[in-house]
C-alpha cells in the first residue's frame, strides 16, 4: 500500500464510525441495515472530500502571501 490519503477520505474509516454510530442507535431502538451503512458511508465520504476542496479554496483565496515556485 503505496498511497496515501487523508482520513476523512476512508470509506474504512467512515465506515467504521458509522457501524459505532449504528450500533449507538439500536441501542436507542433505531436500526440500520448494512446498505444504509454502505450509503452513508459513501455520503460522508463525498462531503468530506468537497468540504476539503472547499476549504482549500477559501484557504489560497484569503491569503495573504503569493506562492512561490523556488
């Protein structure tokens, strides 16, 4: 496993903490199939990355020095 990418675009990572999120919920009388697990974990995948994208932008346009290519 040569490639690295940040953690919020794990779907193993997402998903992980979306099975504790699913088993919080049944305790609380909610259940949650393994597909809907599966969507949002593709959902939260997805946000994550446009936020990152977003934030990336927002962070190059208000700042305050240029970039160098040295």
């Amino acid at each position: 496993m040569d490639d690295v990418k940040m953690w919020y675009k794990s779907k193993t990572v997402w998903g992980s903490l979306i099975a504790i999120l699913a088993s919080v919920l049944q305790a609380a009388g909610v259940e949650l199939g393994l597909d809907d697990q599966n969507q949002l974990a593709d959902a939260a995948v997805t946000l994550a990355g446009t936020f990152g994208g977003l934030l990336a932008l927002y962070g190059r346009l208000s700042a305050s020095s240029v970039i160098a290519t040295r």
